[in-house]
C-alpha cells in the first residue's frame, strides 16, 4: 500500500477555501477535504488538529480575499471603494458572501478596530474633509446598512439581469452623496 500523499497547509486551505466558495463553509470537512486533493484524511490531521482549525483558516482566507479586493479599489476616494468593494466580493464569491452575512457568524461580528480603520482612511477622503470622527462614524453605519443589502442582492441575484456592476456603484455613489450632504449640513447649521 502506498503511503499516503503529503500536502502542503496551503494546498489543504486552498482545497478548502473552494469548496466554501462554491458550497458554503458548513460543506467544508476533513473527509471533502481530502477528497479533492486526491488523498486520505491522514495528512490533513498532520497540519489540523480537527476540522474547526481548517474552517478558521478558511475564514481568514475570506477575509484577506475581501481586505485585497478593497485594496484593488484604490479610486482615491476610500469611502466609495469600501462599497465598490463589497459589491465586487458579492458578485465574485456569492456563497462565501451568504455565509458571512446572512448567517449568525462570530467572525464578522461588530468589530470597533476595524471600523476605526475605516474611519481612519475615511478622513483622507477629500469629500469627506471637515466632518468628525462621531459623524464619519454615522456615515460609515448607514452606507453599510445600504450597501450590505445591495451586496445581499446582488448575492442572491435580486438585481435585475441586466443591471451592471457599474450602475450598482453609480446607485451606491448616489445613496453616498446624500448621506454625506445630509451629515454636512447639520455639522452647518450646529
């Protein structure tokens, strides 16, 4: 009997980083694992102690998947690319999306560090100059309530077939825009 194949962690988390994407997180197992690698599921327990481990670096994968796609934006205008972007993760891995957001999930809950972030790169964005971090705060959580259910449509393919990406952005922009006037003028009249 031949002894069984060696694969690399990153081929394991490759292997299971594609079955989340193209059946969910919950589909990704040990034995599947193994399965689309060709082998047994003794070399993926020399590198994960059990299968929870391997759905964490799964989950981390999505995420560094979702932090490059932002990345990519890179307009100059961080607040428009931080919905650009979730668009984009919605449209190119659907399922991984659904898994996400539209399930009770501990890695994506309400995380204050990485909405400071996003605040931080909110205050180099030249639209949004004189407003606070209190305000740019408010902004930041309505446009994500808006953008996170566009991205859910378009995850869920609720758009009509013809609707392109850049008239989802073009929507996103236009939604942006009030919110940002909106904000701008109570900071005037206050």
């Amino acid at each position: 009997m031949a002894p069984p194949k060696k694969y690399t962690k990153e081929q394991i988390i490759d292997a299971a980083f594609e079955i989340a994407r193209t059946e969910g997180v919950d589909a990704v197992t040990i034995r599947k694992v193994a399965e689309k690698l060709g082998g047994s599921i003794a070399p993926i327990y020399v590198n994960f102690k059990e299968a929870g481990e391997l759905v964490e670096e799964v989950h981390q994968r999505t995420l560094a998947v979702s932090r490059q796609i932002l990345e990519e934006q890179n307009s100059g205008h961080p607040f428009h690319d931080i919905g650009a972007a979730s668009i984009r993760f919605a449209r190119e891995y659907p399922v991984l999306f659904r898994d996400l957001v539209m399930k009770k999930n501990d890695q994506v809950k309400h995380n204050e560090a990485e909405t400071q972030g996003f605040i931080q790169m909110m205050r180099t964005d030249p639209d949004l100059n004189g407003l606070s971090d209190d305000e740019l705060g408010m902004i930041l959580l309505k446009m994500k309530m808006f953008q996170v259910g566009m991205s859910v449509m378009v995850a869920n393919e609720l758009l009509p077939d013809h609707y392109t990406e850049e008239q989802m952005i073009q929507l996103l922009n236009s939604a942006a825009e009030d919110v940002i006037s909106t904000a701008k003028r109570s900071t005037e009249q206050s």
